[in-house]
C-alpha cells in the first residue's frame, strides 16, 4: 500500500506502531471500497464513518452470502 499511487493529492505516513496511514480524497465511495477490500485483512478505515460504513456494508453483505452454505 505505501508504495501505491491511489490519487496525486494524498498523504501517507509510517505511524510509531509499524503501520502507513494513507489519507486520500474522494467523491464517489464505490471504486475507493472495491479497492480497499482488495487488501481483505491488511487495510482499515478510520473515518470518515460514511466510508467505514460502506465496507462494512459489502463485507456483510459478502459473508451473509457465504453464510448460506
């Protein structure tokens, strides 16, 4: 992810416990949620809490469908 260009305008940084936080603008939070659930487990959205909501949403929305079995 840190070496990834996600948009010319954002910021990342190493924080003191290892992990990149990566702060980037956006409009539309439908490309940005496929391209963070591409990193499953590694990635975590901190805010804003509508972008939270959004991966949350197909992540339950994804395990509710594997549920089914």
């Amino acid at each position: 992810m840190a070496d990834e260009v996600w948009h010319p305008q954002q910021h990342g940084e190493r924080l003191e416990d290892g992990s990149y936080q990566l702060k980037i603008p956006y409009r539309d939070s439908r490309e940005l949620v496929m391209d963070i659930l591409r990193h499953g487990p590694d990635v975590v959205v901190i805010e804003p809490k509508s972008l939270v909501e959004d991966v949350k949403k197909q992540l339950s929305e994804a395990l509710r469908r594997y549920s089914k079995e």
